[in-house]
C-alpha cells in the first residue's frame, strides 16, 4: 500500500525531469570573442529552418533580448552573423510498475503474482542550434545546442522558447573570454 501512496510522487518527478532542458556549446577556441561587439541575423540561414514563422520570430525575439541584455547591439554592419537551426524527434515512453509479491519462487509459474501497470506516452523532444558566425572570416565560432521536450501549449511556448535560448547564450561567450 505504501508503494501506492508514492507512486503519484514518482511520476510528477519523472515528469518534471522530462520537462529540463539540456544545453552544450562548442568554440573556437582561437577565435578572439572580445571582438565581437555587434550582430545581425543570418537572414539566408534563419530563412531555411524548418519551424513556423511564429516561432521563428519567437526565437529571433528570444535571442535578441538576450544578446542585447549581454551588451552585443544589432547592426547593419555586425561583427557576427546569427543563425539557427532547428530539429524534433517522437519520443514513445513505456513504464511498467509491477505489483504484487514478484515474479515468483525462482523459475516457473506463480500464483501469488498480481501483475502490474503499464504507462504508454509519447513527446516531442526539440533541439534548438545557435550558430555564431564571425562575418568578416564567414566561419562558423561558436555553435549552442539546447534539447528537451516540446509543448503544443500556445501560452507556455514563448516561455519555454525564452527558457532554451537564455540557457543556451548562457554560454556564451565562451567562460574563458569573459572580462
């Protein structure tokens, strides 16, 4: 019975650790990133990612605000070119929480055995690729990756797109180059 009383608070857990984003960058490492003080959107690139045009633009928003907020101003003759790339994968999750005695005496049949619950869902799993491109060099800096599970819910998408860039541009610039 106490297992029943616990296994509402292990699915809010296993939700809810569903629900995080995890986030990786990768550099240059010769690249200098105190040079760059100006950006702009790579308008050819941003073109081609294959997601709506509102949330393109709920993207586009979300990382101006945090690049303006990181001190980068936006220019007609930038320093860096930013572009971003999107994918999604189904994701099909089966749980099974047995209940009961067991599996039985060792080998063979159990008559004791009450059997158990199965839990089938499915989720879309996002990723979000920030590209920084240095504009003069047209080479590729700095690249932020941001994974994690997707909402249809029309109210919670710009928060959750504001939550994947802000802790994608967490990263950058790269903590070796920080002032």
């Amino acid at each position: 019975m106490k297992t029943l009383k616990l296994l509402p608070l292990l699915l809010v857990f296993i939700l809810s650790a569903c629900s995080s984003i995890h986030v990786n960058a990768d550099y240059d490492s010769k690249a200098d990133f105190n040079q760059y003080k100006t950006y702009a959107f790579h308008k050819n690139g941003v073109d081609k990612a294959q997601i709506s045009e509102l949330d393109k633009r709920r993207i586009l928003r979300a990382i101006d605000a945090e690049l303006t907020r990181k001190g980068f101003t936006k220019s007609e003759n930038p320093d860096m070119l930013v572009n971003i790339f999107t994918k999604e994968r189904e994701q099909l999750n089966v749980n099974q929480f047995n209940a009961g005695w067991g599996y039985g005496w060792g080998w063979g049949w159990n008559p004791f055995f009450m059997g158990g619950n199965t839990f089938v869902s499915s989720n879309t799993e996002g990723t979000l690729y920030i590209d920084l491109i240095d504009a003069k060099k047209k080479e590729l800096v700095w690249e932020g990756e941001g994974v994690g599970v997707l909402t249809e819910n029309r109210a919670k998408k710009e928060e959750q797109i504001n939550a994947f860039v802000s802790k994608i541009l967490e990263q950058f610039p790269p903590s070796e180059t920080k002032k």
